[in-house]
C-alpha cells in the first residue's frame, strides 16, 4: 500500500492493485494516524463549539421573571420564531420590554442547560428489524458553509447524534458515529444506512463497525432502504431555519439544532410513536409534569 491522501489527524493508505483493470484490481483504503498519535474522535457533540456566551449571565440574577423567561423560551424554542418576533409578542400581548440580544442570550443558555442538565437520549436493545440513518445538510453561517451531521434511529424515531463541522471529511463523520454508539451500545450492532459519501464507509471502519455486513449503501430516492426519513427531518429543520435568515455564529446554530433535536426526542409528540416522544418509547425516566413545555423549564 502507498499513501493516498494526508488527512487532518493522519494519512490515507490505497492498496497498489488500484492500477490494474483485471481481477487484481483492488481499491481498499486504510486510515493510518500518525505516528505517536490517535485519531481525533469527539464523544460530544458540544466539542464543535465554543461554551462561552458574549455575555456571561446566570438564571437567578437576571432582572426579568421567570415567567417572562419560560414565554420568550416557548416562543424562541417550541415555536421556531427568531428574536425579533419574541420581542415583538412580548411587548404587544404582555407589556414586557425586552431586547433581542437578550432573547439570543436565553436562547443559548437554554441550549447549553438542557444539553447539560437532560443529555443524549440511550435508546435500549429491541427485537425486530431497525437501522441507523445518517446524512448531512449544509447551514450558513455568517456567509460561510457549515455542515451539519446526524444519526437517526429507525426503531424509536430517536435523533442520537448531531456534529457540526467546517467541511465533509472522515474525521466529522468519525465523530458523529462516535457520539451515537457512545450514547447507544446497542446501534453498533444494527444496520447502518448511508449515502456514496466516502467519508462514513472510511469512519466506520476506522471504529470497528462491520462495513460488509452491516453497512448498507442507498444510490436512490426510490431504493429500499433508503434515507428518506432523515432527509424528512432536514426538511423541518430548514423550514424552521430559514426565519433566522441565516446564523450569526457556530453557537447560533449549534443552539438552534440542538433545541430542535431535544425537542423532537423529549418534547414532542411522535406521531410515528402513537402519540408519545421517543424518550418515552424507550421508558426514560423524567419528573411528572402536565405539559411538555413544563418539563422543558425544570432542565433549565
């Protein structure tokens, strides 16, 4: 074998029989770290972004009511409206001077605390037939491409994982797998569903997952399995997404996304489910409350 390709965190081996368009032909590719070192492999998803907010603040000291906080956050959060229109319903229906710079700071905040507070949903082992689906989609932030990657499962509808990264290579796509059999034993020994991209067959085999018998390759919308769930999902998080017009910041979207995916686990319905959330489905335990929205301010 001869080196393909230098990678961030090591180099890419090809196999020589590449040249040969007879029997001998061999295309396998091995990645190699380097010397001394290990791949770079995140466990959680928050490693893509910097914690700090521009303002550091804490629930308790701030001048507003709770009252007013939990609203912003119901509007800001279960119903996808940017800042600029919180601040507007705030003022109108209930007399409350806010800013907007304010409402993206809570907005933060709150991310960071149900990430914190709540955690990846762990999905437990089930008879039957069920897959992971994983894809990626391109946000835009400050003009600039993000990508955006995520796992989903098939069995609970659950969203396991999600990473944000400058670029599509092995390396994101590495820790997005990582993060989801982090979470869930149990995925790394069921049918992974992809598309051609290179970089998840690359990031599977560099974690140990059986590619030749577990990893299936989808080349159609209309191929079976397919991806067409998650692409679904994306789906929903662009319509949600294009009220922002765009995001300021890698914590602006990691937010958003974040907020999006607990709330789809934990917070919302799943038809899918006969009515309850995928946390539900798989017996998390979680305090009573008589509403979701309640339950999401108990984690802040």
């Amino acid at each position: 074998m001869s080196i393909f390709k230098f990678l961030s965190d090591g180099y890419r081996l090809r196999c020589n029989n590449h040249i040969h368009n007879d029997k001998r032909h061999c295309n396998h590719k091995l990645n190699v770290p380097l010397p001394g070192k290990s791949f770079k492999i995140a466990k959680d998803p928050i490693e893509c972004i910097e914690t700090e907010l521009s303002i550091k603040f804490s629930w308790p000291k701030m001048s507003f009511a709770n009252s007013s906080v939990s609203i912003a956050l119901y509007f800001s959060v279960f119903r996808s409206l940017p800042a600029t229109e919180v601040v507007k319903i705030m003022k109108e229906l209930f007399n409350v001077s806010i800013s907007h710079d304010t409402i993206t700071r809570w907005t933060h905040k709150a991310a960071l605390d149900i990430h914190k507070n709540l955690g990846l949903l762990s999905v437990p082992k089930a008879r039957g037939r069920r897959r992971t689906l994983t894809d990626e989609t391109i946000f835009w932030v400050k003009g600039q491409k993000r990508w955006v990657w995520m796992t989903k499962e098939s069995r609970f509808d659950s969203e396991q994982s999600w990473f944000i990264s400058p670029k599509r290579s092995t390396e994101y796509a590495r820790s997005n797998f990582n993060i989801a059999f982090n979470a869930s034993p149990c995925l790394k020994n069921i049918q992974a569903v992809t598309d051609g991209l290179w970089s998840y067959q690359s990031a599977l085999g560099d974690l140990g997952f059986n590619r030749d018998k577990l990893h299936k390759v989808y080349h159609g919308f209309f191929e079976r399995p397919n991806n067409n769930r998650i692409e679904r999902s994306w789906s929903s998080l662009k319509v949600n997404a294009r009220r922002y017009r765009g995001f300021k910041s890698d914590l602006g979207l990691w937010s958003f996304v974040t907020l999006q995916i607990y709330l789809h686990n934990y917070f919302r319905p799943n038809q899918r489910l006969k009515g309850i959330t995928p946390a539900e489905a798989c017996g998390t335990k979680l305090p009573y409350c008589r509403s979701y929205w309640k339950l999401f301010c108990k984690f802040l």
